[in-house]
C-alpha cells in the first residue's frame, strides 16, 4: 500500500453547492480510485480468511471424528462432536478453546480460556508457547535443522549432556547420555542397557535372556512400546503381545488424611496392613534417619523374602526399575521413599559378582514423570540417599513443546557394550536422535527452570512449607510444594476426601466416592 | 552506540607543531573516549565470544568422546576425536564441518562443507535449515507450544490426518490417522492393530496371541523399539529381549547388472535361483502387465506351501508386514514388486473369515524409507495395484526436521477397537502425541513436495527415464530417478561394480571387492 500525498483543503465557498462539490473533489483527492481498491481487497481478503477460519472452527469437530484416531480413547464412547475439544490456540496455563455460539448475536466470541489442569499429559512447564522456547526453537531449526548423530556431535546435544551429567540428574555418578524420542523409547534403551549389562555378567544363556525378569512396583507404567509394557503388569495394557516380564511389589504409600501425614503400609509388605501417622512429611523424606526403624527392617524382610522366592523357582531377574517417589500414570500414588531405598540397598546387597560398580542388578529411575523439577527436586536421588545405574528424563525436559528423551548410565552400564565388535554395540536409534531442535529447547528449558528455582516464589513456597511442619529455625523441609501446605492438608479433612498429596508442582486428592476408589488426582500446569 | 555530530576540520595552519596538535584535537573530538570505550567494548565482547566459539570446536571432539553414547556405534572401535564430525551447522545439503587446524595460520577456516551423503538417515528432503519449515515450526510453536491431544483437536494435526487420508499414501483406503513420534513407535501401533484386529476375527486365545507371528520379508527393518524388533528375523538385533515372531521369505530382487535390468530369484522362490533379463525397468514395475506370467504363478506357488507349512505347525500368523519396494536398513534391497503383489493376493485370497473388509491377515505397509516421494512415488500401493490395510509414514513426513510418525489405518481395523469398553481401546499415547510444530512442519514440507513434483526438474527426470526405456510417445514410464537413467546403467558395467539401481533420489551401487559382497550405497541428500 502507498500513501498519498495531498494539497491541503481547498477555502470554503459562500455557494453551498459549489462547496459540496470541492468536499467531494477534495476528498477523491485524498483517497484516488486505487487506494480504495486497494483497502478494499486487504478487507475483502481479511473477511475470506475470517470466513475461512469460522468455518474451520466450526467443521473441526466432525471433520475430528471423521479421520482422527485418538491415543487412549475409546471411541465407542464418544458421543459426538460435543465431545471434541478445539483447541485454537494455547497460552501460559491456558488453552483457547472454541465453542458452538450459544445464540445468534454475531458479536459473541467462539473461543474461551480453559485451564490446562494435566499441563497437557505433564509435558508443560514454562507455560504454552513460552516465546523463549520459540525461539530456541527457531534458533537450532535455523542453524542445523537436523543433523544426523552417530559419530557426530554439535553444540545443543553436546551441552545437554553435559548439563544433564555434570550438574543434572547424573551428577555424581552417569557418565554417558544417549538421546531417543520419548519416554518410551527412553525406556526401552534402558531396559536394553541394563539387560546386557546383567546378562554379561552373569553368563545368562540364549533362552534365559528372553525370559530376564524386572523388578518393581504394582501400579508402575514405563510407556506403550512393547518392551516398556513388558516391565510393567499385565493388568495395565491389552496388546496381544504383551507379557509381562518380572514381580512387582506392593509399594507403601503416603498421604494426608485427615490433616495428618500417614504412611499405609499394605499387608504383604509387612505381615498385615496398618496406617501410621507420621511426624511430619519432612521426616517422611528424611529416609536417612528412618534406615534403622523397625519398619525399614520390616520392608527389608519383605524384599528378601519374595527375592528368595524367585529365584527358588529359577527365574533371572535383570533389572530393579522404580519410578521414585511417585507413580505417575498408575494414578499419583506417592511410594513410602524408605520402602524404594530399601528396595535398593537389598538387591545391590545381593550376590554381587566380580565388578564393584554395580551389584546384584541395574537400578534405572524411570524418571519421566518426577524428574526436572516436577516435584521441586531434579532428581530424586538425593532424597532416596541412593543413585541409579541408568535413569531416563522427557517430558518436562523440552519445557512441553517437542518430543526428546535422555537416558543416562553409568561408566560401567556403558562399559558392557564396548567391544570390537559393531554387533556388541547398543543398537538402538531413531531417525531423528539428538534433534537440535529438541536439544537446544531442553537447554533453554533447564536454564529458565534454574532462574525459577532460585526466584521468590519458590523460596516462599520452600519457607511455608517448613514452618508448617514445625522447622522454623531448623534445617528446611526436605520436600515442599507450590501448593500451599495449610490447604493440602485442610482439603484432606473433608468428609468428601479420601485423601491428599503434594510434592512441587503436583497435587492429588482421592475422593471418597470417586467411581471404584481411584485416585482422582488434580494436576496443575505450571512449575511457577 | 550513538553517532556523534562533528564540526568540520579545522583549516591547516603553517607551524607544522600546531598542525599536529590541531589534527590530534580534531580526532578526539571526531571520536569522543566515550565512543572508543563503547566500540572497544564490542570489539571485546565479539572477541570473547570468538574465542569461545573456537574454544568450543576445538574441546567438542573430547568432550563428546567423553559423555555422549551414539546410536549404532561401537563406541570401542572409534579411535579418538579424529572419528568425530563436529558439526557447526547445515544448509542445504551440506553440513558444516569442523576440523583441526592444517598449520599455524590463523586465518585459515576452521569449518569445511561436507556432503550429507545419506540425507542425515535419508530425513532430509527440502535441504537442512530450509526457511519454510523453520517458519512452519516457529509459527506452531507460538501458537499452541504443544498440546495434549486426546479428545482435542487442532488445524495442524487435522490437516495432516486430512491430507493423508485423502490425498495423500491413504487414498482410497485409509480411514483414521493415529500419530506417534517415530517410525519404530508408528509400527508399533500398527502390530497393535493388525495383530487385535486378527485375534478378534479369529478368536485367538491368550497364550496364542502372545505368540502370533508375522509374516515378512529376510532383511526387513522396522525400527528399534522391542515389539518393531520382534517382527523382524533374529539376526538382526542383538538385544536381550529380542524374539522373532514370525516367517521371512527370502525376496527376489531387482538391479541393473552390466547395462541390463535383471530380476533375481533366489532358489527358495522357484526350485533353483536365477536370473532373467526384463524388457526394461518400466516393465518390471507394470505389475498388473506381469500377473499372469510363469513368475508369478512360481512366487504364488512359493507362498502357498510357505503358508501351508507354518500352518500345519499350529503357528498362526497375525499380519503380514512389508516395506514396499525397497529394504532400506536392510541394505537398499529394491524387491521384485510383482512378488510383494503376489505376497499380498495370496495372503488375502485364503480363509477370509467373516469379514469382507480384510481378508486372510491385515497387510502392513511400512513406508517409512520409501514413502512421500523418497522414490519418486507417494505410495507404493498404486505400483503394487494393492493397498495395505494399516501404513507408517515417518522421516520426510517432517522434511527432515523433527520426529513425527503417522500409523494410517482403514475404517476396518479402526472397528476393531470400538466398542463401550475402555480397556479395548487402542491403549497407546506419547506424551507429546500429534505434537502442533510436527504436524505443521509436516503440511508445509508435503506442499512443498507437491510444488517439486510439477517443478520441470522433476519433469525433465521423468522424461528421460520414459526416453531410456524406448518408451517415447507411449506412456510415461512407471518408475522414475533423479539420477540420470544413462549414469545408473552405465555404472553397473564398470568392473568394480556389481550392481546398481535406482528409484526416485535414491543410488544404491554395490562394489564387486565390497566386503562381505555387503551393498555400499550411495544416496542422495535431496528431492530436488
């Protein structure tokens, strides 16, 4: 468009016609034929996109239940389009989300703000669209778009691994990163690593290998690939070529109920089921001074015993895998961390073999759900007083914005698969591994996650939650919550709720008339 | 930095003293302290992050040897940094390369073009870094960041199912597109489905359904997770886990050998192996021209007993899975189409079971190397003359950015899964499932794929390729290369080499002293 330069108004006439004929005169000056034109089709263009575009919203929801095959729904029960929701756009902890109008004004809008209460299955954590992961996006996409990765390194994957073992979740004891696409496949690298790993070690035979056991917890999910599955209970999925592969234990919870922290303990774990109330959930978190209650002994009597128990059947167990402190999937359950410590120090106190790296079996921490500061922690490590062999972080990792998994292990995890031989090597890979775009939006991700850590909210949250539970003065709370801790443990004392649980960014309460019991957990969006 | 407004220079004066003194005066006043500081300070600041950069290229060899574990690579046989490509960008079809310093000059360039020759895991399709895309991505990225997609809907995602029921590799078949994050997730879900879809036509028990094998070709590759590893032979993977569930028949195979097109029958597929020279490279693929050939009645033949065989064994087969045309991983085998027809005729023409949707077994197509042009061709099913009833796009799905699979799947199988129970649902999901910036990035690269297949080049390849044939004036011939149809048959005489063939960009040359007589591939980066 241009701009057209014009003479200024022409004198008023005392002739009233002549006058309206110099307006008119002077205003096709102002504005000639070809500027009209022009506005004209910028407005009529913009009304055809609008057209376009509330037609879109409009016929979205059909044209969904037309070609759309969801994950995890059953699309029998989907009654129709108004059980389709358009999201037309999200922003910070809200999705806009467009609505049939409820009358004929023409002026009504047809999208509406609606909260992002499971962050968008737990994958958010700057908000949606966050405009510095944008541009971290755009920055690598720009600069490398993809690159393919074996033998080959650039700058993103090689500072990601760098800040995910030197000062992430690997501090102290990974040594190598190796990059998949979500936590499934993460997990599956995992499994495979740990799996060579023991079976070296132990000489398993060719048949035994296809039969190696996991070791875990009742209501764990690792992902939907078929080996993920496979380290989980059968109960879980209905792939056909599901099978699970392992023994899963009780796990003991904790919880708020009735304004109290208790820790259930479920009969199989220690002769029969009880509740005790705790001092305080720092103390819970506190597992280093719970090591030598007679609960630990209890927990450690209950391991040993279904250990002795699997192998009297013959039955090779190659790997423990627990998610810590939390199953995610399985329906927010918060585990006892003195039961998963226990859990730990019983299978590596076990025949240890020749190597002092690792013993009895490989840890992996699925830590998909909890790690990254989910929970307010970067790992659960320090809390458990215990780290793993592997561990596995996504989700929170690309800041919910594109797909990327890292699984870590340690020096002698990576040890297992060197040879001389390619077909000793770990042969896994995906077409897109250590994508840029991924690695340089996971970067940005941990460095504004570490500026959160360190601003006044999170300070505050941490100095509320100590107070609460009777610290003022002492030493900080071992866990805390965004969450305010009077209203995690009022909400408990309703007659309505079963129970509540917070830890960072996660709340769940169990309602005592919730269809079969289950937890109905809330989740919020945001890490701040 | 701001701009400082100066007098002119003052008039020179006799005393040569004075004249200095004025010129130094006239300088100071042209280039005030304040401005040196500022422009030191950026010449400081440019300078330190110079020297990072090349602190950077030159630690990154070590640095990565000493935290990252690359996808297939036997980390025991890399010598040191010399085995590393560190590489600071890409453009095109050329990354940006790294090396050490030849000698002490400091102006030599420490970053070299190199080719991409295998098109970053054959991803690459509009070149690396291409504008558009980094634009779709951005776009999706600051309008929804991502999310969550089950019972949602959003225009990137829905286009992209749209465009590839519709137009795209599902027309005319394809009913619902269900999205995952790479090609070894995307056939995953389609053994989920083929393998339920088969076992509730065919009441298969539970003990049988965890062993229903599937039926495929000997160098099949479907991707790394452990249910895509297991239906493919044992051979090759080495993971713990790993069990082949299935039959392979041994391919017969397409080339040009010494000028000529050749098609290779192995002994399993008619009595005694040989090779038989075809008209030309058309005519092999002109399947429909071929059906009643003695061939094609020997491949039937061939399958038939095959099936009979591993029936009478009690073991039932619950999919029948194919890459059409070419066995990428597998070492770019190009397969005779007409025994991949017969394959499918024959699996579907024995007991149909009730329905008439899908008969004998549910046919996969695993296009994730050869479809959306990869060969010239968006599907192999108008090749072939048959369409699979479940397909995986992956790779160029994205143009080579970020990790997007797409598992298509005809209204028959889809029925397979409805009903009011949840637990029958299709119980798989990736956190970041049908991801907005995916799914963008995917409709911008397949409009841009449109825009080259009517561009002239690929004209022009077209006809050359129907002029080799001796097809000129008939119809336009079948098949088609970006490589020169003289150059690919020409090659095949020299001495060193064995054979060679060609489809769409990819070149695949074998060596006569190649080791192992294992193919040596060379491929092409790009589809323009």
């Amino acid at each position: 468009m241009h701009v057209a330069t014009v003479d200024p108004p022409p004198p008023r006439l005392a002739d009233p016609a002549a006058d309206a004929n110099a307006t008119e005169e002077y205003y096709e000056k102002l504005v000639s034929p070809d500027i009209v034109n022009g506005i004209s089709n910028v407005v009529d263009y913009l009304d055809a996109r609008h057209g376009i575009r509330i037609k879109d919203l409009e016929s979205m929801p059909q044209r969904t239940l037309d070609t759309i095959w969801w994950p995890f729904v059953q699309h029998g029960t989907v009654k129709g389009s108004e059980d389709v929701s358009i999201i037309d756009s999200a922003y910070g902890d809200f999705f806009s989300v467009a609505r049939p109008r409820q009358n004929d004004t023409p002026t009504s809008s047809l999208v509406f703000p609606e909260l992002d209460s499971s962050a968008s299955w737990w994958t958010q954590t700057l908000g949606h669209a966050n405009p510095t992961l944008t541009m971290a996006a755009a920055r690598a996409s720009g600069r490398y778009g993809h690159v393919m990765f074996p033998q080959a390194s650039h700058l993103p994957a090689l500072r990601l691994a760098e800040r995910l073992i030197q000062k992430g979740p690997g501090k102290g004891w990974a040594s190598r990163a190796f990059f998949s696409d979500n936590g499934s496949t993460g997990m599956e690298v995992a499994i495979k690593m740990a799996l060579r790993a023991f079976s070296l070690r132990n000489n398993v035979d060719e048949k035994e290998k296809k039969k190696l056991g996991i070791l875990g917890l009742k209501g764990s999910y690792h992902g939907d690939t078929i080996g993920a599955m496979d380290a989980c209970e059968e109960t879980v999925y209905t792939c056909e070529w599901h099978e699970a592969k392992g023994y899963w234990f009780e796990p003991p919870t904790v919880d708020f109920v009735n304004g109290k922290v208790v820790i259930n303990v479920p009969a199989s774990a220690s002769g029969k089921a009880h509740t005790s109330v705790a001092k305080s959930l720092s103390w819970v978190y506190d597992v280093e001074d719970r090591l030598h209650t007679p609960l630990a002994r209890a927990y450690a009597q209950y391991v040993r015993r279904a250990l002795d128990k699997i192998e009297a059947t013959g039955q090779k167990i190659g790997a423990l895998i627990i998610e810590p402190l939390i199953l995610g999937a399985g329906g927010m359950v918060f585990v006892d961390p003195l039961f998963q410590r226990v859990l730990v120090d019983v299978v590596r106190g076990r025949r240890s073999g020749k190597s002092k790296e690792w013993s009895g079996m490989p840890v992996i921490f699925d830590e998909v759900f909890v790690g990254l500061n989910r929970i307010g922690i970067e790992s659960a490590g320090p809390i458990l007083g215990v780290n793993p062999d592997i561990s596995v972080n996504a989700k929170v990792l690309t800041g919910g914005l594109i797909p990327l998994s890292v699984t870590l292990a340690s020096k002698s995890i990576f040890n297992a698969f060197l040879s001389d031989k390619k077909s000793e090597a770990l042969l896994h890979g995906h077409s897109y591994t250590a994508h840029p775009i991924g690695c340089e939006v996971a970067n940005e991700t941990l460095k504004q996650i570490d500026k959160l850590a360190q601003s006044e909210d999170w300070m505050e949250a941490k100095r509320k939650w100590t107070v609460a539970q009777g610290q003022e003065g002492e030493e900080q709370s071992k866990v805390w919550s965004l969450w305010d801790p009077h209203f995690v443990s009022e909400v408990s004392k309703l007659p309505q709720v079963k129970r509540s649980m917070s830890l960072g960014t996660v709340l769940a309460i169990e309602f005592e008339d919730s269809a079969a019991g289950k937890l109905s957990p809330v989740r919020v969006f945001a890490l701040d």
